[in-house]
C-alpha cells in the first residue's frame, strides 16, 4: 500500500513537471530539532546556508547481484545514474571536496564512490559511467592488484561461507543459528562479524578458513565472482577520468588491529597507489567504515600518510565544517528503481540533521 503510494505520489510530482523541485529538495533546505535532542518530537524547515555535499558509496555492478555482497543489475544501475543526472551534477571526488572547502560547490553536487575494487567495477560500471557521462572514485584495496593469486579477501571468504554452507545449525559462543533460509544466514553472518571483532584482524582469515572447515567448505576453494581489479584495468580507467582512492593492502578494520599494522596498512596502500598511477592520491576510505571502526588515532594515521580526506560509511551528507577525515557517505542506490532512488536520496538530504 505505501509503495503504491509512493508511486502514484512521484508520478503526480513527475507529470506535473514538480520533479526537479521535488529531487534537489533537500540540498535548499533542512529539516531540524528544535531544540538539540528533540529529534522527531519538534523539528522545523530551515533554508541551508551553504550548500551540500552528497557521496554516495557503491561495491559492485554485475549480472548476478549477490544477497550478501550486495551489487545491482547493470541495466538497472545504467537507469538509476540517467535519472540522478537528469537533477544532479556529479563530480569527482576530490574536485567537490575541494570546491566544498572553498564554499564553491554548486547547490545540486553529487559524487559517486566505489569500495574494494572488484572487478565489475571495469566489466561492467566503467562502460555505463563513460556512456553516461558520469564520474567516479574507485577505493582499491591493494594487496589484490599486487598479488593477484590471492585476490579474495577476508570479508569476501566470509559471504562466501554464509552463502555456500549447507543448510544446517552453526554453534557460536554457546548460542546456535540456523543456516535454513536467507535471513537465517544474513542472521548467523551478522553474529560472527561480531565475535570476530574481539580478536585481532590480523586473525580473522585464519579463523574463517577454521569455520569453513567446521561447516563442510574447503577452506582455500576458489570463490568465483569476488575477483579485483588488475593495474592494467585502473590504467585504462584513469585514462578516462575515473579517480582511485586507498581503501588499505588487506582491508583489516583499523580499530581491530595493532596500531603498528594499521598505520602498515593505511602507508603501504598509499605508496602502492602513488607507484602505479605516479601521483599522490588524496582520498582514502576506512574499511567497513562505520563509527566504531576508525578513531582519533586512525585518522592521525590517515593524515600523516598523505591523505587529505578520507570517507566513512557514517550515513548523511557533508557540509564546509564536516570534518574532512570523517566525510559521510549515503549507501547506493537508496531505492528499488531510479525514482524511488532519486526520492529517498532526497529525504535523506532534507532530514540528514535530524537523523545524524
Ligand atoms: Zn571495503
């Protein structure tokens, strides 16, 4: 019934000729408490004083989107991107960071970003961004270009697991999952990333080859469909104006590792991507990048490297005061269908003080 709603609602919005106000809403004006803690108790229209800036963070593009690595279909993402394009103007990431600061960014900036840098990126994404006309910035984790025999990484092996195991119960920590439906594995994936936490990354993949074993899957078997990138493929890319960011050598969350392997992880992925593509690159992305998985230490780590910005997965937009090593990035696509899409991106945008 609601997304019977929602569509009659946007085809209203679209007939009328109302869609260009409708989608770039939220960059004109806010929503927001009141009063500091209000939240949705008391909250009021205000018009922004500068402009936004709005990131969007991708991980894959194919034919057969996987349930735990997400990813769209590419006739779907082709759709989505030509209808963002019609209200928005994407840019390069470090060319609406830097127009950010100078408070000259245009009021309807969009960026899009991609993580971990598979290989559909190139197969898939790169055709449709050139033909479309839009830019990107790919975050690669470099150990998988480096070293392409041992492309899979551990987050990798891990989906694998949830979604190769056969069906059957899975003990942890004295609590059992069941691995019957979809959900059931999303369920028992989401506690194991959890129990993994308490250990150090460095011994996460060691551990999950140890479960594989345990729920019947070789644990070295080749996992099809979580390939990288090759150097020769960023090579053909930057060509034509896709921008690379570091995203680390083995994708370890920062806060769980020693801080002598983070700072490893963050200075070799920048050295990799300055040698292959014979420039400074400027943007990093933390790995998982939510609130808890970089800190003050991290980002001191970041900055000293040579980065001059850096994105989390933290949901929200980023303003001239947002910190630069903390930048907010919104998940794509937001909606089932480009309008849907488009719609939600806005009401993320007008209300992103409410929710932040
Ligand atoms: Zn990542």
């Amino acid at each position: 019934m609601k997304t019977l709603f929602l569509k009659i609602l946007l085809a209203v919005i679209e007939t009328m000729g109302l869609a260009s106000w409708f989608y770039t809403v939220g960059q004109r004006w806010m929503i927001e408490p009141r009063r500091p803690h209000d939240g949705w108790n008391a909250v009021r229209f205000r018009k922004r004083s500068s402009p936004i800036l709005t990131i969007l963070v991708a991980h894959r593009v194919n034919e057969a989107p996987d349930p735990f690595r997400g990813g769209l279909a590419p006739k779907l993402f082709q759709a989505q991107l030509e209808h963002l394009a019609r209200f928005y103007r994407f840019y390069d990431l470090q060319e609406a960071v830097s127009l950010l600061w100078r408070g000259a960014l245009p009021r309807n900036a969009l960026v899009l970003t991609f993580d971990d840098g598979y290989r559909d990126n190139f197969d898939y994404a790169f055709p449709i961004l050139c033909s479309v006309g839009v830019p990107a910035t790919i975050f690669l984790t470099t150990g998988p270009l480096d070293d392409p025999e041992h492309s899979i990484l551990w987050h990798d092996m891990l989906f694998d697991t949830f979604r190769s195991a056969p069906p059957q119960a899975m003990e942890l920590d004295g609590r059992w999952f069941d691995l019957a439906s979809l959900t059931d594995r999303q369920r028992a994936l989401f506690a194991y990333r959890q129990h993994l936490r308490r250990f150090d990354a460095t011994t996460w993949p060691s551990r999950i080859r140890e479960l594989r074993k345990r729920l019947g899957l070789s644990p070295d078997d080749i996992i099809h469909g979580y390939e990288k990138l090759t150097w020769d493929q960023v090579h053909k890319m930057a060509a034509q104006g896709i921008t690379f960011g570091a995203h680390t050598v083995t994708h370890p969350i920062l806060t769980c590792c020693a801080p002598s392997t983070a700072r490893q992880e963050i200075r070799a992925s920048h050295e990799a991507l300055r040698k292959a593509l014979g420039e400074e690159p400027i943007a990093f992305a933390y790995p998982n990048g939510s609130r808890k998985d970089f800190n003050d230490s991290v980002i001191a780590m970041v900055r000293q490297a040579g980065f001059t910005c850096a994105v989390s997965t933290i949901a929200g937009t980023n303003h001239q005061t947002t910190d630069r090593y903390a930048l907010r990035r919104i998940q794509f696509p937001c909606g089932t269908n480009p309008r849907q899409n488009s719609a939600r991106l806005a009401w993320l945008m007008l209300n992103d003080a409410v929710s932040s």
